[in-house]
C-alpha cells in the first residue's frame, strides 16, 4: 500500500506571514522560507487576494 504524503495546511500564521513578504520577494524566495512551493504560494495569494507583484 503506498503511504499517503502529510498534508500541510497553511496556518493564519503562514497566510500573515505571506502578506508580509508579499511584494518584498519573490514567489520563489517566500516558498523557500514557508517550506512550500512558489505554486502553492502563488495559489495561496491568489485565493487570498494578495498581490505578489514586486514594488
């Protein structure tokens, strides 16, 4: 039987912590620091309605 991958929730921690990055780096880089990939950081802010245009 195959084992099923942890899910990793994001926490309101984590969503506070991308909109405080947003704009500032870069999808890759705030990926690296939430230890998740920049599509899930991009569906993240995307569904949250934050931009993640640099300023």
């Amino acid at each position: 039987m195959a084992r099923r991958k942890k899910t990793n929730y994001w926490t309101a921690a984590h969503v506070k912590m991308l909109r405080k990055m947003a704009g500032k780096k870069s999808a890759k880089a705030i990926g690296r620091d939430l230890k998740r990939s920049e599509s899930a950081v991009r569906f993240k802010a995307w569904s949250e309605r934050i931009s993640l245009a640099m300023k």
